[in-house]
C-alpha cells in the first residue's frame, strides 16, 4: 500500500511509484511522462475521429 508522504491524498510520488514498481524514480517519472504523453495522444485521436 502507498503511504501518504507529501500532504497530497491520493498522488503517489514517482518515488512511491518506483518502490511500487521496482524501478529507480528517474525510470518511473520517464515511464509516467510516456503514458501521459500517450494518454494525450489518445484523446487528440479522439477528437479528430468525432
């Protein structure tokens, strides 16, 4: 379970997210990034599909 560090419920750091995930937390801020950057790509597809 991720513990609660920064004040914020609910977001987990990359750091907790690196501990989770058995990364370092430069690995999980670049994998975080790739599926943002996906996810938006996504919606932009999306959107030109509508």
């Amino acid at each position: 379970m991720l513990r609660r560090t920064d004040g914020r419920d609910g977001v987990a750091t990359d750091r907790q997210l690196g501990v989770l995930f058995g990364v370092s937390r430069p690995t999980a801020t670049r994998r975080r990034n790739r599926a943002l950057d996906a996810l938006f790509e996504a919606g932009r597809e999306w959107r030109r599909q509508c």
